[in-house]
C-alpha cells in the first residue's frame, strides 16, 4: 500500500489563500485520482473536490484542486478564507493494486 | 434529495456486539456501492471496506477482517454494520457513505455520508 502524507495544520488569516499538500509515498500520483472531503467539527465529511480537480455542485469556487507529478502530490487551494473554513481536510485516492482505498492522515485549517 | 440516516450512538461493554444502522433514501438503493468508514478519536478517516449493494458481497479492509460484518435489508434500503467481540480500541465514529457514481465498481470518490455513529466501548 501507498500513504498519501498531509501537513498536520495549515493557518491563515481572513481573506488569504491555503494550500494543503498530499503527497502519495509510491507509485504515481497520476494513477489513480485523488479526491477531497471537509470535516468541520461535529459534522459529517463532505465532498469538496473531486477526480483531482473536479468541484462538486454547491461547493464554492474558493476550492480548488491539483496535481504535480513532479512532485508526486495532488493540492487543495482554499482562497479568500473565512471562518467556515476551519475544518479537517482529508485526501484520498484508490489502491488499484490492493483493490483498497486510502486516505490521507488529515489537515486541519485554522482561520486566525 | 439524497441521504443517509444512521442510527444512535451506542454506549457497549467489552466483549459485547453492536449493529450500526444507515438509512438510505432519495435513490436506488442497489446500483450504488456503500462502503464504511471509521474514526477514531483523535485520529484521521479509515477505509473499513464496501458491500455491494446489489448481491450483499462484501470486501474488508486489512484491519478489518473477523470481527466486523457488513449486511444490507434491501427491502427497507438499510445497510449494517455489525462489530462483534467489542474492544476498547473499536470506540470510534463510524460512516457509512455512498459511491459516488452509479455502478458497483466502488472506485469513485465518496458521497454522500452518514452523520455518523459513536460508538463507545467502556466497562
């Protein structure tokens, strides 16, 4: 199996820009899409980026996501921040060869 | 409107079993995969593995393999989670969530969730 390794916390002031890291250990980051879930305290996960780049219906324009095969990492760009912002952010991306899903181990982002 | 109702926190012993329930409604219930999740405090999500919602075969994740039991009642769109020989370590939040994408290949990204079910194992 691969890990997808995430900074512990990210922070930023209102109105600033975030970019969260996940950098997949083996294998290429192209194999396999990697797709983003928001935890914000005492709620469910929710979809915010999916297919690496792909923005589910309702979820703001503020998210955005991307691949860099050089660096073998997927990021998620979270512009002019507010304070709903402040969740846990989680990648996660397939296992094609253990037929398995994996998750990064999670950011949170805190909104000074 | 597509959801996911799981059922109450639960409050076991060591040793006991618990069977967490996920309500789905606001689609078909058997062209999409519904997998299991875990989290434990303080700790990040954790694939616990998938049912295939159309013939009741399931797949564990490594970790995962003994003690847990997928299930579904089809007739009343719920799928289970049974946990058996209770520890300590299983108290966790668990989602259940569904495929993304119709189809029961269960590759694609995870929506929607459950709200979650606490579990709690204390003597």
């Amino acid at each position: 199996n691969f890990l997808l390794t995430q900074p512990h916390s990210v922070s930023a002031s209102p109105g600033k820009t975030v970019t969260i890291s996940c950098t997949r250990s083996s294998g290429s980051i192209d194999n396999n899409y990697v797709h983003w879930y928001q935890r914000r305290p005492g709620s469910a996960p929710t979809n915010v980026i999916n297919d690496d780049v792909k923005r589910p219906s309702g979820v703001s324009a503020r998210f955005s996501g991307s691949i860099d095969s050089s660096s073998n990492s997927a990021s998620l760009t979270i512009s002019g921040l507010t304070t709903e912002d402040e969740a846990d952010y989680y990648c996660q991306s397939y296992d094609s060869v253990n037929l398995s899903w994996v998750f990064g181990g999670g950011t949170k982002v805190t909104v000074l | 409107q597509v959801h996911l109702v799981q059922s109450g926190s639960e409050l076991k012993e060591p040793g006991a079993s618990v069977k967490v329930s996920c309500k789905a409604s606001g689609y078909t219930f058997t062209i999409f995969a519904m997998h299991w999740v875990r989290q434990a405090p303080g700790q990040g999500l954790e694939w616990m593995g998938w049912v295939n919602t159309n013939t009741g075969d399931a797949t564990y994740a490594q970790g995962f393999k003994g003690r847990y039991v997928f299930s579904l009642d089809t007739s009343v769109t719920t799928a289970y989670l049974q946990i058996n020989g209770l520890k300590a370590e299983d108290t966790a939040i668990y989602y259940c969530v569904r495929d993304g994408v119709r189809g029961l290949a269960a590759v694609n990204w995870f929506d929607p969730w459950g709200q979650g079910t606490l579990v709690t194992v204390s003597s």
